[in-house]
C-alpha cells in the first residue's frame, strides 16, 4: 500500500501466533497523519509505538482502572446510576419512536467521565452536545487507512477529511485542557479522585521524590493524550456495542423475549440487576458475545507493526511491515463458525444452556496479548448492567411504520451503526409489578 509493506492475516492460527506467540516482535504501531494529529505524534497509548513510555502509560492506566473501577463497588454504584438515568428518559419518551443513540452514549460517557475527571453530564448540556459532534468528525476521519495515510504527501493538497479531523481536535483539545487546568488547581497530591489526578500524582511524586527513569518523562502531552485515549475508546466503543445490541434485538424478538424470561426468573421484577447477577444470566452473556463476534467494534484491530524481521506461518515478514488482523474474517470464518451471518447466542452456551463458552478459538473480539484492549473487564461490566436494566423494563421495538433498519455498518476507525429509531414499551410484567 503505498510504499508500505502491508501484511493482511485472515486466519485466526495467524492472529494467535502475531498477537500472542510473537506478540512482542508485532507489538509495534504504525505512525500516520491522521493518528499523529490525534494522538499528538504517538503520546497516547492506542497509536504510541512499543516502548518503555508506552508500557509506563499503559500500567498507570490499568492500576487506576482497577483502584477507582473494576473491582470496585463505586462503578457499579456510577453505571447503575446512569442505567436508571436512561430508563428515565426511556420511559419519558414512551412509545414514541426515539433515537437512542444521544441517551445511550450520554449514559456510557458519563461512566467514563466519572473515572476520568469525576464529572458527568446532565441532558443537553452543550458541552456534551460538542463532544458528540467532535468526536463523531474524528471517527469519521482517523485512521481508517484513507489515502492520506497511505500517501502522506497527500497532505500538502486541501483535503476535506484532514481539515475536519483537525477542526473537530480544536474542540477536543480545548475540552481536555480545561479539565487538565481544573484538575491541576484543585490536586493537593493526597486525594486521588479519578484517572487524572492519578497520573497528576505520579509526576508529582516523581517530581518531589523518586524522579522517574530517563525516558520515562511524563510530558503534559503525554497525560493529555493518555486521558484522550481512555475517554476516546471509553465512549466510542462501548456506546457502538450497546447501539449494535439494540439492532439485532430488534431485528431478532425472540432472542429479545428469551433474555427477558430468563431475567424474571432469575432476579424478577423487585429489585435492580446487579454485576452479581453475571452468572445467573447467561443467555444475556452469550447474545453479548455473539454481538461482539458477527459486529467486532474494531473490524481490523488497530495495525501492528513487526518491531524485528520475523514470520507468520510459513511467510517472512521484514521489520517495520505493517500487518492488519481481519478480524471480520476471523469472525465470519466458515470453517469455524456454523452459519457466521446468524445471530445465534445459543452458540456460546454450552449443551444445557447454563454457561458460556467459546465455541471457536476463532474469536478475538478484545485483541489479545500485548496490546489487548485495556478496557475489557469496564466495557463487558458495562455492556451487561446497561442492557439488563434496559430489557428488565422495557421492549425495544421497530416503530411500527418504519422498515426494519439495516444491519449493514459503516466502516470508520470503529464499525459504526447507521442511524435508526426504537420504540421503548414498558414491559406489562414491569408495569404491575411497581
Ligand atoms: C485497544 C476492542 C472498549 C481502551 C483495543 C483493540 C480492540 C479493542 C480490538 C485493539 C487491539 C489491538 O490492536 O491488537 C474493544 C471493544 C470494546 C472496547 C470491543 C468494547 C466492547 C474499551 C474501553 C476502553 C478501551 C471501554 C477504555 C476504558 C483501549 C485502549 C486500547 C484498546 C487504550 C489500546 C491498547 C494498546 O494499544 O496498547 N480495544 N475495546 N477499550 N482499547 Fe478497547
Ligand atoms: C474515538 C473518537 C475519540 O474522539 C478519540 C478516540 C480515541 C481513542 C480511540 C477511539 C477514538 C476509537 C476506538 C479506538 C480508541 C483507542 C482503542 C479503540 C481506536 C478515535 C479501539 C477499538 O481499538
């Protein structure tokens, strides 16, 4: 591609081997104008190449998520939070055809900015309503192997892409140092309240005490860019995945009636679903694998790069060639899957329907090894709360003078869903229970 050398794996014996057996000679990222631009030359961890600042960035990152999120009840306290926010304003709307995507994002945004900057956004704040507009620029125009990045000379020409990406990065970068500014007035170096004051404290201490190792410099940039990235993937992801969910529920009422019938007999109509409830519900487990195998959110992963000559399979690969994981056809694999275009959660479940498995190693949904995803365990603890909520309360339906909306995506640095309205009824069972 260009005067790239480009390698594109299919398989997923290949994958395995370039992300897990030779995880460390494939560890390394490309750089790219339009990666560059949003990462500020690589200072985030998503696009920053293998290294030791990138492995520092990356272990602050998990240490924070797992002291103020994962493992924490706090969380789950925020996303339950925000799920009842939504069933709010579902019920607000009742039966009339909405689009879910602002309410569904807003909820899944306020998640991370709780963890990032301890804030949250109320509805039609316009601070939120910029960051939907800036952010939906930047996956329509980053990294989606478009021709400027293949050809980067491309760039001395006007370019309507590059000129957006860089318009809506104006907004970003101004939201992000206000909270940076805010957060740097406010930290006093002994109560850390959310990601940003995390990595705040470890270049204090680091300036005050142990000074960190040459090359281990923590620049403004570099905790901006940090932040970006977790508040980036944080929303975008997520939100995609839940918009996806909603699809095929409603092109697939079945599936939407079996997850409710296993959610009234197993937690019933009194009380809230909790993150306890996983192993009680794994049909609603398996429809959530299943939506991440036939939708992955990230089609190619991000590309790697080989860091040394090596090989893949039978095939030598020269350093610095840029290799792409399909994961679409990992996912879609005839010989691994049976019928891949069917939504089918009962794949994932073992012979009693009891408990979920992976049929297939072909399914990598999250990336693997070195740089597997770093918000996994948030993403599914999410993914669960909010539609378990959703679906205990109501049923989404295609508003009844619409076609069904298509299940084709729109390729961009995530696979996007093309826009479409739902009609929230409050469930009958829901209504005479409260
Ligand atoms: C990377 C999937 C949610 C943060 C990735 C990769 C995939 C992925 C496939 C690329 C792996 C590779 O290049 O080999 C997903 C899916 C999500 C999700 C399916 C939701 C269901 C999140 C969330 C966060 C997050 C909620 C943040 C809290 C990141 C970061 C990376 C990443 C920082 C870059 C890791 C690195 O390059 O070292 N994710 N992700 N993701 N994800 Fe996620
Ligand atoms: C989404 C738009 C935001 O405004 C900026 C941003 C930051 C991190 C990116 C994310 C975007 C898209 C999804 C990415 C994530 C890092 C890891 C994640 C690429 C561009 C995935 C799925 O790989």
């Amino acid at each position: 591609m260009g005067s790239h050398y480009v390698v594109v794996v299919n398989s997923y014996r290949h994958a395995r081997e370039v992300l897990l057996k030779k995880g460390k000679d494939f560890a390394g990222r490309p750089r790219t104008v339009t990666t560059d631009l949003l990462s500020r030359g690589g200072k985030d961890i998503a696009f920053a190449s293998y290294g030791p600042l990138w492995k520092f960035q990356r272990k602050l990152v998990h240490t924070a998520l797992s002291m103020f999120g994962e493992g924490s009840l706090a969380l789950e306290r925020i996303i339950c939070r925000e799920a009842a926010s939504l069933c709010e304003t579902l019920s607000a709307a009742q039966d009339t055809a909405l689009d879910m995507a602002p309410e569904l994002t807003r909820a899944v945004t306020n998640v991370v900015c709780s963890l990032c900057f301890n804030s949250s956004y109320r509805r039609g704040d316009p601070e939120f309503e910029a960051m939907l507009e800036y952010s939906q620029g930047i996956v329509d125009t980053v990294a989606k192997e478009s021709l400027v990045d293949i050809f980067p000379w491309l760039q001395i020409f006007p370019n309507k892409d590059l000129t957006l990406l860089k318009k809506c990065l104006q907004v970003r970068d101004h939201l992000l140092q206000q909270k940076f500014t805010e957060h740097k007035e406010a930290f006093c170096g002994d109560t850390v309240k959310d990601l940003m004051d995390a990595l705040l404290q470890v270049r204090l201490s680091a300036e005050n005490s142990s000074p960190l190792e040459p090359g281990l410099e923590l620049t403004d940039d570099h905790l901006l860019m940090t932040v970006g990235d977790i508040f980036g993937a944080g929303v975008e992801t997520t939100t995609t995945v839940l918009k996806w969910a909603v699809l095929y529920l409603l092109h697939y009422p079945e599936i939407q009636r079996k997850i409710q019938e296993e959610m009234d007999h197993k937690i019933g109509l009194v009380r809230h679903p909790h993150l306890s409830d996983r192993p009680l519900l794994p049909y609603l487990e398996a429809t959530i694998s299943e939506v991440l195998r036939i939708r992955p959110v990230s089609p190619l992963l991000i590309p790697h790069v080989s860091l040394a000559d090596t090989s893949i399979g039978e095939y030598s690969i020269p350093k610095g060639a840029r290799v792409i994981i399909n994961l679409w056809s990992v996912h879609h694999d005839e010989k691994e899957w049976d019928k891949p275009e069917e939504f089918n959660p009962g794949r994932f479940l073992d012979e009693r329907g009891q408990h979920i498995h992976s049929p297939s190693p072909s399914y990598l949904p999250f990336g693997a090894g070195i740089r597997v995803c770093l918000g996994k365990v948030l993403a599914k603890m999410e993914l669960f709360l909010f539609l378990a909520w959703v679906l205990q309360r109501f049923t989404l339906e295609c508003p009844e003078d619409q076609p069904l909306p298509s299940l084709e995506g729109k390729f961009g640095v995530v696979l996007q869903v093309q826009k479409f309205q739902v009609k929230a009824r409050l469930r009958e069972a829901w209504r005479a229970a409260s």
